[in-house]
C-alpha cells in the first residue's frame, strides 16, 4: 500500500468523525424536542406566577348586541397537571346568581410564548356548558366565548389581587 493512500484513508477517517460529531452536536443544539423542556419549564414557571392571584377585569359582547357587558373573573390559582396540555385552575365563578369558586381542568395551548386558554365544551356544575378561546397578553385578555347558542367577545386587563 502506497503512503498517498495510507494518508487517503486517514483523512477520510478524521474526516468522518469529525462530520458525525458536527452532526451529533447539531442534533443535540439544534433539536426542538430537546430544548422544549427548558421552554416549556420558562413558560410555565412565567404563566403560573402570572395568572395565579389575579382578576380578569374587562367586557364581553353578546353576538347580535352593540352594547358590552362588564365581566369579571377571579383566579386564585393555576398549575400545570401532568397530563398533556391541561392546567388546574382554582377560580372563582360569578354568574347570575351563582357564586362559586372550584377547580377546572383546562387546557392551555402555546402560540410561541403566548398561552392561549381553549375550552370546547366544557361542564360547569350547576353553570353549564361553555366554550372559549382567550389569548393572555401580558396584563390583558381577549377572545370569544359560547354558552350554548349565545356567544361573543370578551377582553380586558388582569389585575394581581391585593394581598
């Protein structure tokens, strides 16, 4: 065997390590399932302390109606629950004559950074059966909402409540 390809076969060699290893790395750096569990740790961590302990003050409009109504929700607590996109939240409903405070399960989904909190159809004891789609934007909220056949918007400002 001659020395030019001894020298060949070497440089392949390192060469081929040296691809793999870039590889490997690119893989582990570059990977978005990898780094989604720092992300999503942040953005838990971050919409917990945000939207435990608040008020959700606003308006929401009735479809058919121009004339908004004032809203309020309160939400003592929110944690996320192992199982998939669900988050326990601890709220307090007001609605008619109605005055309750339990736990919901309720699924939060993510546009990037931003939580969107997404019922479809879910049971309130002694409420009923609602559906909504709320965007949290830093201290604000807006989306829509349906209660049966009625529906509409709603938005407004989140409050920390005073301790």
């Amino acid at each position: 065997m001659n020395i030019a390809k001894l020298e060949s076969i070497q440089y392949n060699l390192r060469m081929k390590s040296y691809l793999l290893f870039l590889a490997v790395v690119g893989f582990v750096v570059g990977n978005p399932v990898l780094g989604r569990a720092d992300d999503d740790k942040a953005r838990f961590t971050k919409f917990t302390k945000e939207l435990s302990g608040v008020k959700l003050v606003g308006q929401f409009t009735v479809d058919g109606s121009d004339t908004p109504s004032k809203e309020e929700y309160t939400i003592l607590k929110v944690k996320k629950i192992e199982q998939g996109d669900l988050w326990l939240f601890k709220a307090r409903v007001k609605y008619g004559k109605i005055d309750l405070t339990l736990p919901m399960p309720i699924p939060v989904k993510w546009a990037g950074d931003t939580p969107v909190i997404s019922l479809d159809n879910l049971t309130i004891p002694g409420l009923g059966t609602f559906s909504a789609h709320v965007v949290i934007d830093g201290n604000k909220y807006a989306g829509t909402w349906k209660h049966g056949k009625a529906g509409g918007h709603m938005f407004g400002k989140i409050v920390k409540l005073k301790k």
